[in-house]
C-alpha cells in the first residue's frame, strides 16, 4: 500500500493552505497500489553493485554499469532488453589504464553512444571512456591527479555542442586544504579529446563533488558533499567556469552528494542526505531568483538519506530513492508532489540491500533502479516500479 506524508509549502495563502490539505485527503482515499517487480538479479559473474543511474533509449532498452563484479572484479557495463542482460564490457584495467570501478551516471548521446566515468584504479586517477556499436569499448581520457583532479564519482552532462561536463571528487585525499585538489570541474570535447579544469574546489567553496551536473539556463550546476572544513553546499558558474557562486542553505543542511532536476517553473529540485529535524536528510528546492528552500525532511519512516538525482515524471512530480529508513529500513521509492507537498512511498525495500543509484523513467512513467547487493546473499538487482 502506498504510504503518504504531507508537508504543506510555507508562505502560500491560507485558503490556499485548506485547498491542499483537501486535496491531501482525496489522494489518500483514492490511492491505488505501486506494481513493484525485479527484473534481474546479478550473479557476481555479470556484475556487483550498480552504483550509479541507468539510460534508457527511445525502444525502451536499459544501459548501465556495476562497480564492481565480474571475472576480474572491476566492474561492468551492460544493457538490459525484453528480460535479457547483455554484458557490453568487462572492465580490466586493459589496456593499461583501462578502467576499473564505475560509480557514476551513464549518459547515451543522441547518436546513442555511452559516455561514463570510471573511479581511482590502483596507481590511477580514473577515466573517462565511450562506448557505441562501432568502436566498442574506449578510454578517450585518462585523470591526472594534481590540478586535473581524479578519482571521479559522478557522471557526465551533455552540452548543446556537444561539450561533456563531470567533476573530480578526490574522494580518497584526506588532506583537503588551502593548496590542496578538493575535486574539480572540467569540461571535455569528445571530438577533440580535450579536457579542460573550470574550478577546483579548495574546501572554502566546497570539496568532493560527487553528482553529475546539470545544465540549465545557460549556467552549470553542481552540489558537493562537504569535508571536515565545512558541510557541502549547490554551486553554479557559467560554462567556462566563471561566475562561481555557492548557494546559502538552510543551514543544517549537510551531504550534498546528488545532483538537481530542473522544472518548467525555472526552479531546481535536489535531495540533501543529512538534514532535517531528524537529519535524515531532505528535499530542497532553488528558486528562480537563487533562493534556498527546504520543503519536505525524512523521518525515518518515510526514507532515510535519499540519494541521486532526483527526475520529474510526466505530470510534475519529483521521483527518487532513499538509501535507507522505510518500513524495513534499507530504503524507499518515493514521488513528491511540489504543488501540494506530499511525499508518497512508492515502495518500501526489504531484506538485506537496497538502492542507492538515482531513477530512471520511460516514457509510460515507468521507474526503473538499482539496488547495490549484499555479498554472498545476492550481488544487486535491477527493478520496476509501476506507479
């Protein structure tokens, strides 16, 4: 059974107020049973572990990749397509670097070629690579480390020209401080193979960027999560890198590991994973004019630490996971409503795993995710959700 949770917006008008809680009520009484379903389960053998969003293309075919898992255990990319899961990579280090642990966002091009991201390798700093039907399998950019960053976490956002844009989290430099790589963001031409840093982060403006960015409005948009010099915060600049600026939250506010989802309104919808009365994390909105507003915080009950970026489905709700919290506390599907500020919990997983990746939908409205696995008791799944 569908669970819903209100939080009605502050600074609307009153009999506005009434009309919502209204309209609360009629929802409730005539909500009708998410179909919850798993489509595949890995076998360790195709993979482990799907950490970051799945594509899906106009025939409704699923791509994504698993950190780890697999022969050498370094990962997987694959498609999913009428109940089958093909296996289009084995990453292997090879040739060397070659690749090894995938965390981010897939991104397919209009062209239908894959781009993605792959994490710190032993003595490397990660990779961009591509993948289409005519190249297979590549490496176009092998990370640095130093002023170029590494160790990249999030996926990749696509340009009007074509220009891809990511970030560098340096996850694993603890040493974040004044003169020191707190992650960065580039930009990349996949034509010319060129990749170009546009801000790095030096912990006073924010450290280990973990999302994928957005572009909206003739501004990039990206989150970080925060260190130990201060809790994370969204962050915009033009294309090229100027015009940084931070956006003031609300405060208690911390883990801002997701990315953000534009609406036709002209604001920005993202999940914090802490904050909240609860610090259980938080749904936040960024107005047209740049203002912060918290407008719906977890309880546990409803979700714990919601992860991803969050997407709009065809009717202007905002959908996505928690990684924990629910009814049997390893995580939820849930959709939020911004017009009258109500969360419904689409599902509740159970037993041992649950998700952490964000959702991707078809154009049916279906919800399709990941969830990461356990070992020795499964090694993921991939899932529906029919709302």
């Amino acid at each position: 059974m569908l669970r819903i949770h209100s939080r009605i917006p502050s600074g609307i008008h009153p009999f506005a107020r009434r009309l919502a809680v209204l309209a609360l009520g009629t929802s409730a009484c005539c909500a009708q049973a998410a179909t919850f379903e798993v489509l595949h389960t890995f076998d360790f053998g195709d993979g482990w572990n799907p950490n970051g969003a799945m594509v899906i293309d106009a025939a409704g075919v699923l791509y994504g990749t698993t950190e780890v898992g697999g022969p050498f255990n370094w990962g997987t990319l694959f498609k999913f397509e009428n109940g089958t899961l093909t296996t289009l990579h084995f990453f292997d280090q090879t040739p060397d670097p070659g690749g090894a642990f995938p965390m981010g966002d897939l991104l397919m091009d209009p062209s239908g070629a894959l781009y993605g991201t792959t994490a710190k390798e032993a003595g490397k700093f990660g990779t961009i690579f591509k993948y289409d039907a005519v190249g297979g399998y590549q490496v176009v950019h092998t990370f640095k480390g130093g002023a170029e960053g590494g160790n990249p976490a999030g996926g990749l956002a696509r340009g009007r020209d074509g220009t891809l844009y990511g970030t560098t989290s340096s996850l694993n430099d603890d040493t974040c401080s004044a003169g020191k790589a707190c992650g960065t963001v580039f930009r990349f031409d996949p034509v010319t193979l060129q990749l170009k840093t546009i801000h790095t982060f030096d912990g006073t403006d924010g450290a280990y960027p973990q999302s994928t960015p957005t572009l909206f409005a003739g501004r990039l948009y990206t989150t970080t999560a925060g260190s130990f010099l201060g809790a994370g915060s969204p962050a915009s600049m033009k294309p090229n890198g100027k015009h940084f600026a931070t956006f003031t939250t609300d405060g208690d506010a911390d883990k801002f590991e997701s990315g953000l989802a534009p609406d036709a309104a002209g604001n920005l919808w993202g999940v914090s994973g802490q904050g909240g009365p609860a610090n259980d994390g938080t749904i936040y909105r960024i107005d047209p004019s740049g203002v912060y507003h918290t407008v719906f915080s977890f309880s546990g009950a409803d979700g714990i630490h919601p992860q991803g970026t969050p997407v709009f489905d065809g009717s202007g709700r905002l959908v996505g996971i928690t990684a924990h919290g629910g009814r049997h506390h390893v995580g939820t599907v849930f959709r939020f409503d911004p017009a009258t500020g109500t969360l419904t919990t689409l599902h509740d997983f159970e037993g041992d795993d649950g998700p952490r990746a964000g959702v991707t939908l078809d154009a049916q409205g279906t919800i399709y995710g990941t969830t990461v696995g356990t070992r020795n008791v499964n090694w993921g799944t991939i899932w529906r959700v029919v709302p």
